[in-house]
C-alpha cells in the first residue's frame, strides 16, 4: 500500500513539462492587449488628435 501511496504521490506532484499557469495568464493577457490595440488604435489615436486640435485651437 505504501508502495501505491509514494506512485500516486509523485504523479500528483511531477509537474515537469506543465506550463506553469502564470505563463499561460501572462500570454494571454499580451495577446489580449495586442488584439484590443489593433482594434481601437486607431480610433483612440483619432480621439487623440482631436482633444490636441481642440486645445491648441487648430
């Protein structure tokens, strides 16, 4: 039973080759901010230039 017990423990607790899940959160976070940046660019950039035209009266 021992025996079992030491198996089944070191396959609970191996976790080589697992991607760790803060790299897997960090990737996707980077790939969201990429997808919303190229979505809203260039409208906020838009929104951007005309707040600066307002300002400076041009």
């Amino acid at each position: 039973m021992n025996r079992i017990h030491q198996r089944l423990d070191r396959a609970i607790h191996d976790d080589r080759g697992d991607v760790p899940g803060w790299v897997l959160i960090t990737l996707m976070t980077a790939g969201l901010v990429i997808i919303i940046w190229g979505l809203a660019g260039p409208a906020l950039s838009a929104v951007f230039q005309q707040a600066i035209q307002r300002v400076t009266g041009y």
